[in-house]
C-alpha cells in the first residue's frame, strides 16, 4: 500500500497542478494525505486525506515539520513517498519510486534538477549522497528511523539520508558517471534520472516561499535557450503547455 504526503498552504496554484500530475500516474497511491496550513484553505479537487491544521501564532516561519509530523500520525501504507506541492511529477514517478522500495528502504533521486519558471534559467545539483525530500520515499522497515529523524532542523532529507549513508550523505558530488549509489549496508538507494526525466523542481512559483535557496534566482543558474532544458525535463507535452500558462500569468 502506498502512501502519498504533501504539505502544503497557500500556494493555490502550485496545489491545482500538482492535482494534475497525481491524477496523471501510472500508479496511484492508496492514500493521499495533504496537510494544508495556509491563512486560507485550499480547495480540494482530488480525493485525498485532507487534514486542516489551523495555523497558530505561535508557529515558526516554516511549518513543514509540524504538518510531517501530523501526517505521519495518519499513515496507512507500507511506502511512504514525499511529494511536494511545487515539483512537477511525470506519470511514472510513483512508479519508479515505489517500485524501488520493494528491495531498499530508502529512496531517492539525486543530482536535483531546478528550474527557475519566471526567469526560464536551470540548475542540476551533483548530490548523490542524499536527496532532496520532495524526491525521497521510504518503506516501514525505516518508519521508526523516520520519525527519530523529525527532531531537528528544516533539512529533514539529510538526517534520513545520514541513517543510511552517514558521511556520505553531506557529500555533494560524485563523477558524473555514477548514475545510482547503493548504501553500504543495501538499505538506501539512490538514483540519476537521467535516461527519463521523472521530476522538475519549478521554483519562482507564485505563494507562500519555500524553505531552499533555490526558489529565488541565483547567479548560478544556467539561461535556457528556446526552452530546450524545460522541454526535456518535462517531456509530456501537455504538462510542459501548463507551466508556460503559469509564466505568462506570472509576466
């Protein structure tokens, strides 16, 4: 049984794709759970486990921790995938990913790939080490270290990927021709995608900030002539056609 999460609080739009790309997969999770703290509620359209959590003033600038920590309180499923409410997901990634969590306990995608929307500018990180939360699943075998892990700061991706990987998990680089890692013990798994693109991180979108450096313009961002970058990564064609509506209403 697979279980979904998305955190998730105004950003009404980035809400109204990922709706898209979930109903778009190949394989569906058994539960969809969204935990959506935003000054406004966001209006469901998907069938899913919505759970309303008020925000309250007490609660820090970032509220990821306290809405992971609520969801995990309703897990049903024996994988568990992060899927975030601002990445653009191909109809294979449940696939893939859950399909990978028959043989590790931890998986994920590294050499993260962003893609600045308003500015049509692109970065690939080299981490192979560890991944990005939003491109992380894990099975139950790690449902205890999961939540050990949630004591700490934002960067929840890293201290899981440390169970597995210990230092190698701050290491941001391997040799471009390593396309997977497997951890020493066999327990995590990372891999490039590079043969098909099964994910995008869009930053710029509209709504609340996130919590990465990355969603603001960076100087170490790449400009994508006649959008040949965003084309490959997001190869369906009608999904690509959405994101350049998003652009022009973001001009």
């Amino acid at each position: 049984m697979i279980t979904c999460i998305t955190c998730t609080g105004d950003r009404p739009k980035c809400f109204r794709l990922l709706e898209c790309w979930m109903a778009n997969q190949v394989v569906q999770p058994d539960q969809w759970i969204v935990v959506d703290d935003g000054k406004v509620p966001t209006a469901i359209k998907y069938d899913c486990d919505y759970i309303r959590r008020e925000p309250k003033k007490s609660d820090p600038k970032f509220t990821m921790l306290l809405n992971l920590d609520e969801a995990f309180k309703h897990i049903k499923g024996d994988k568990i995938l992060f899927i975030e409410d601002d990445e653009y997901y191909a109809p294979d990634y449940v696939k893939e990913v859950s399909g990978k969590l028959d043989q590790y306990d931890l998986v994920g995608i590294g050499r993260s790939k962003y893609y600045h929307l308003p500015a049509l500018k692109w970065y690939k990180h080299r981490n192979m080490g560890h991944a990005s939360l939003a491109q992380t699943g894990f099975n139950k075998n790690f449902f205890n270290k999961a939540k050990a892990c949630m004591n700490g700061d934002l960067f929840l991706d890293i201290r899981f990927w440390r169970e597995v990987n210990g230092k190698m998990a701050d290491q941001f680089s391997l040799p471009d021709s390593i396309k997977e890692y497997e951890s020493k013990d066999g327990r995590g798994f990372i891999f490039d995608d590079f043969e098909k693109s099964i994910y995008t991180g869009v930053k710029g979108m509209p709504g609340r900030n996130g919590i990465g450096i990355g969603h603001n313009e960076r100087s170490c961002y790449y400009p994508d002539k006649d959008n040949r970058v965003l084309k490959s990564w997001i190869v369906t064609k009608d999904d690509y056609n959405k994101y350049l509506k998003v652009r022009e209403e973001l001009s």
